[in-house]
C-alpha cells in the first residue's frame, strides 16, 4: 500500500485501495480547491482493516443496508444504514469494516483545508482545528450538499462548476466546525465593511474575462476577501451566490453571440466552457424562458435554416 512521506495513506492511495470497486463517478482531471469527491458502489468488506489515513473521510449513503459493523477508536457501531446518513473519519484514523456498505459518496478534505476554514470563521484566531469521529449522523445539510456535488460529479464541464463546487466545499467545511468540532469556537467574524468596493473588483474580473474559466479562489483573491467571507459577501449584496452570477454572465454573453450570428450555437456553447450542449440548452432557457435557437431565430441576423441545422 501506497503512503505520503508521513506514513499516512493519501487520497490517491485511497482511491487505489478502492480501485476493484466501481466508481461511477470521480473528481479527478477537475480543478476543485480543497476537496476530493467519488461516487462509489456497494461492496460488502470481510472484516477489512483500513489504515490511517492524511485526510478525513466522509461519507453519506445513497442507499439502505441491512447490516454494516464499523470500528474505530475502540468504539464499533453496529446495525443498519440508511439513505442520506453520514459518517465522518478524522485523519489518522485505524479502521476496520465488515458487512455491506451501500452505494455512497466519500468527500475527502486535509486537516489544512479545515484549519485554514476555521481561521477565516472563527473569530478568535485558531491554531488547531478538529472534527470528531461519528458513526451515524443524520443531517439534512450534509445530505442535500452531498446531493449537490454528486449532480455536478455527473455533469459535463460548464462556466459555473468551479466556482459553484468551490462553494459547497465552503458551505460544507463551515457546517462541519459549527456542529461537529472538538473545539466549537465564536463564529462569524465581522463582515468587511469595505464590501462593495471589493465585490465591484470581482464582477469586473467576470465582464472582463467572458470566455474564461474561473475559480472562486480567483475571485476571492481579486476582492481581497477570504473565500468564506467572499462568498457571504456577495450573496448579500448582489442577491445570488457567485456561481449563479459567472452562469448568468456566461449566458448574456451568449446572447451577445448568437445575436451576431458568426457562431453554430455548439462552438458558442463550447467557447463559453459549456462541454456539454445540451446542458448549455437547460441554463439557456431556465434563466431566459426560451431555448437557444428560438432566441437565434428571433434575434440573431442572418440566422437561417441551415445555420440552426449546424447548431444541433
């Protein structure tokens, strides 16, 4: 078995443990900060010891199970598993397993990832930050983030799915040291008073760089706000969170494109990060009402018959 310089299993080990079992759907070749997101099937472990791991580990069922048996820290649950349930593994954690485990979704993050949240959400300044082992957890928050990213797992590249996933890594990581730290803190520092200055700075760099693919640390950084805080900002002041903006500014710039018609409505789709077309098509016509082709045909010059047929 594979291990990082500190004897710890790292995630790419991990995912070679669990090479044999079929991953429906995985994260990597994707540039998501601070975590790491599979979707693996069922498989029923015979008394499997798994060693420590760099990361903590969690993990929420897509499924029942009649009988799972997990042991760490000396302390066994035992019993069945239920759809949406959660665990969380802290890092250097032994294991051992045996039963069936359901179909689940495993999100991976470093203590670094959880330190660094908890600095930017905390008020005092924290130099340790903890999670706590749990066997069973039954949060609707956990579940419906869980749910969110395995949608963006399945999905072709598009403009939104950095920043969005990004987002959610926040969202999470902030729900986990409210409710589930060893060492619950003051939360929610101050929020800038400098905000709308910061936040004009950011919109700029989406206007700016239409075709461009873009991260909320990119955003963050432009604004000079921590993630956590850049993200609390700009919900409130502009009203969406900051992937529904670069998907909304995406697809005005798309109008721009089809009014001029130079473009097949594939090759805009695909200049604007969409890979997928028919994914284009939905966002389209959720924030406009119509599909592409119906604005091409009412508003694009010189849209005719046969350019529509090389846009399909």
């Amino acid at each position: 078995m594979l291990t990082s310089a500190s004897g710890l299993t790292t995630v790419e080990d991990a995912r070679r443990q669990l090479s044999a079992r079929p991953i429906f759907a995985t994260m990597r070749g994707r540039a998501w900060h601070g975590v790491a997101i599979d979707e693996l099937s069922s498989y029923s472990p015979r008394n499997l010891a798994v060693g420590p791991r760099d990361h903590y580990l969690l993990s929420i069922n897509l499924d029942d199970t009649t009988y799972v048996r997990s042991e760490r820290f000396g302390m066994i649950y035992e019993g069945a598993g239920r759809i949406g349930e959660a665990a969380i593994v802290p890092a250097g954690t032994d294991m051992k397993w045996d039963g069936t485990i359901p179909p689940h979704i495993t999100i991976r993050f470093s203590p670094a990832a959880l330190l660094e949240m908890a600095s930017e959400v905390q008020r005092a300044g924290y130099r340790e930050a903890a999670i706590g082992n749990h066997f069973r957890i039954r949060d609707a928050s956990i579940r419906d983030i869980a749910a969110l990213m395995r949608r963006e797992l399945r999905r072709a590249p598009h403009p939104a799915q950095d920043v969005l996933v990004e987002s959610l890594t926040i969202e999470l990581l902030a729900h986990l040291l409210r409710g589930y730290s060893i060492r619950p803190g003051q939360d929610d520092r101050p929020l800038p008073w400098a905000a709308p200055a910061a936040l004009r700075r950011a919109l700029a760099y989406v206007e700016d760089q239409p075709h461009a693919r873009i991260s909320l640390e990119e955003l963050a950084g432009v604004a000079g706000l921590s993630r956590y805080h850049f993200s609390r900002l700009f919900r409130r002041y502009v009203g969406v969170g900051p992937a529904r903006y670069v998907e909304r500014s995406r697809l005005e710039q798309a109008k721009a494109m089809i009014a001029l018609a130079h473009l097949p409505l594939t090759e805009i789709a695909h200049a604007l990060g969409f890979a997928d077309q028919s994914h284009f098509t939905r966002r389209f016509r959720h924030h406009f009402g119509c599909a592409p082709t119906a604005y091409a045909r009412s508003h694009g010059r010189g849209w005719t018959a046969d350019r529509e047929k090389r846009s399909n």
